[in-house]
C-alpha cells in the first residue's frame, strides 16, 4: 500500500453536496453528519464520498480511542488523531508482545475546513439514524450553500464588451 502525503480533490469540482448522517464499519458502525457528493460513490457498491466539519471528526477520533477498543483485536480499528490541523489515521499492528502504531492516512482540511476522512478507503454508507442535530444540519447546509456560490463565481460568466473606443455608436 503506498501513502499518499496529500489528496486534493475526491469529486469533481462542480459536485454538490448534501448533508446526511453516514456510518462505516471503520468506525465500530457510530453515525456522524457529513457532506456527501450528490450523484457520486466511491466505485465499490455505492459507498459514498464524504466530508466532515472538524468538530465532527474531533468527535470521530475521540470516539475510535473509546473504552470499547478494549475488547477488540489490535488492527481492528484504526485510530485518529490531530498532528496541527493534519488528521492522522493510524493502524495497529502486533508486533511480539507490543503493539506498532503506523501511520495509514493524513487528511488536510480543505478549503471550507472540512475532512475527507477515510475518502475511497473506508466504505461510508446512509446511517439507518436520520436524526441529524439541528446545528449540523445547518452547518452542513452553510458549507454547502458557500461551496455552490463559490463554484457559480468561478465560471467566469463573460463580462459585457464595451465597443472600442474609435468605434461609432451603434444609432
């Protein structure tokens, strides 16, 4: 498996996005909101391509380092962690009589600050919870409002040509 330091784009540029609460086994199946990609998966089944706001990943990490890994093998999960504004994925692997931590992923914020955590690798699906919070829906809808003006701005819409300067007017 090769480490890549950085992925930029997981969809399209003019994607949209929708706020859902998505789950994967990765995560010992717990329900988070995320930004999904309207209209893409991830290639496997239908899994779906996500974003995570970073309170919701801080939660994540806190979540896969919780007193229930304790009855699970080594390597089962992974684990996150926070190395500045990098998320770090780490795998364990039983090494003797001791467990290696080594690191599987990074996830830059991107340029709304949300997360791609496990994009393409772990295998996110519908949560079976509809129930999102009234204030991630909110700010999952925001950032995906922002995203939608932003793209609509950057067509670069032709600007009015004026007529030359030594031109007659048209009358």
């Amino acid at each position: 498996m090769q480490l890549s330091d950085h992925r930029a784009d997981i969809a399209p540029p003019h994607v949209r996005w929708r706020p859902i609460m998505v789950t994967s086994s990765k995560t010992g199946d717990g329900d988070y909101p995320a930004l999904v990609a309207d209209g893409y998966d991830a290639g496997e089944d239908g899994y779906l391509i996500c974003r995570f706001h970073p309170h919701t990943v801080r939660q994540m990490a806190a979540d896969l380092a919780g007193p229930w890994r304790a009855g699970t093998m080594p390597g089962e999960y992974p684990l996150l962690r926070f190395d500045g504004t990098t998320a770090v994925l780490l795998e364990e692997t039983e090494v003797d009589d001791a467990i290696r931590l080594d690191v599987d992923d990074r996830c830059y914020p991107d340029r709304d600050g949300y997360y791609s955590i496990g994009a393409y690798r772990w295998l996110w699906h519908t949560s079976p919870t509809d129930a999102m919070p009234i204030r991630d829906r909110l700010r999952l809808h925001l950032a995906a409002l922002s995203g939608r003006l932003r793209a609509i701005t950057a067509t670069g819409r032709p600007s009015r040509q004026s007529p030359a300067a030594h031109d007659d007017p048209p009358f």
